[in-house]
C-alpha cells in the first residue's frame, strides 16, 4: 500500500513568486492536511481538506491557500512568497471520521527554501 | 498557555538505558494522543497511538495516558543509537488536526 506521496520534494523560488505543492494521500483515504514545519515555530497545522471540501484552518495568511480533488489528491498554494515562508511542508492523510483510532501519517515533505 | 507541552530537552541516555519523555496537553476534551519520531532531515513517523488511559506497549516503546492529569509519556527501553531523534509529542484536536509539542532530542550514546 503506497504511502502519502508529496511533489516536488524540493524547490527554490524568489521572493514574491508563488508556489504549488500537490500531494496525494494514501489509498481509500478522504482527508488531508497540511502542515508547516520550521526551527523557530516547529509544526504548525496549515489547513484540512474532506471530500474538497475546507473544514478547518490554521492561523495562517490568506497567501496560503488550498484544495482537495474529487480524487482525494489536495495542492496547496503560497503566493507572495517571503522569505519567512521557507520550511518543510508536510502533507498528511488520514481516514478521517469522529473515532479516535484515525491515524495521520505524513509524507515525506517538500522543502520550499526562498531567496 | 500551550497546547501541547513537552519536557525540554535534549536528552542523552547511554546505550542499553531508558529514555523517558513527557508531554501534557490543555484540551480535555481530547481523545486521541501519538508519538512520531523525526529524523534530522526527514518527515515525522508514527510511532505510537494511545487513546485510552493506562499503558501501551509496542515493542521496546511504551506509551503511557493519563486523562485526568492531561498527560501522556513514551518510555523507549535498551535505548539504541537508531533510537536518536526527535520526538514530537501530538495531540488530536476536533478531529481535524494534531497540535504538535516543540520535540524532544534524544541522543544515545554508545
């Protein structure tokens, strides 16, 4: 069984580019989410994605942005890139539902670094 | 006050050693708890889940719940050098995401 898969793994833009990350989340699997990562703040949750649909959203700037597909596969969009933006990306997956037992695994990331 | 707080590290253990880590959360509404270990470079990955009180055992990994004292812990027994990462204490909030502690470094020494 794949896991979460994230493209591109790494990338490099220029202050005030945007940028598309794209992720498809493990087989059978509805929900997605995003997450930052950086040294100073650590893991901070971006957005969450079920059935295309936004159920809830992290404390960020309206310049990140997000989808979900009919398929499931989600993309998340930086616009306005500043170099504070620059972190690892991670997408997780889960099979979402109100039991406890739904587990979110990660993928493996994408590593945005902005000049 | 934060969500999820863990005990600042870093730790060093000697091989063979126990490592304890600790994390407590504020929501007492929350029901589900996991333990993802991070190496330098890579992608978190599960290593444990707990959503009852009481402990859980997973090979050399014991993860530990207390609800009433809102507080989770993961012993990793015979420590080994692979056991060397940081460990990222999350706490499922409203079904939708994981509150995440800072992280704890744990360094073993052979």
């Amino acid at each position: 069984k794949a896991g979460v898969t994230q493209t591109p793994r790494y990338l490099i833009k220029t202050r005030g580019q945007q940028v598309t990350l794209s992720c498809s989340p493990i087989s059978g699997h509805r929900s997605v989410s995003w997450y930052q990562q950086t040294p100073g703040q650590g893991l901070q949750f971006l957005f969450e994605y079920f059935s295309e649909t936004q159920r809830n959203k992290g404390n960020f700037p309206g310049r990140f942005s997000g989808r979900q597909f009919s398929n499931s596969r989600s993309e998340m969009n930086v616009s306005t890139l500043e170099l504070g933006d620059s972190a690892l990306y991670l997408c997780a997956s889960s099979s979402s539902g109100p039991t406890p037992g739904n587990t979110i695994y990660f993928g493996e990331g994408s590593w945005l670094t902005v000049v | 006050q934060k969500e999820v707080e863990q005990n600042s590290g870093p730790l060093s253990v000697p091989e063979g050693a126990i490592a304890s880590l600790n994390c407590t959360y504020s929501d007492r509404g929350s029901q589900s708890f996991f333990w993802y270990r991070q190496y330098s470079g890579k992608s978190p990955e599960l290593i444990m889940s707990i959503y009852s009180n009481g402990d859980k055992e997973d090979g050399r990994f014991t993860a530990q719940l207390n609800k009433a004292s809102q507080y989770v812990s993961l012993l990793i027994r015979d420590s080994q050098p692979s056991d060397s990462a940081t460990y990222l204490c999350a706490v499922k909030i409203n079904d939708y995401k994981l509150s995440f502690g800072a992280g704890t470094t744990v360094t073993v020494r052979a």
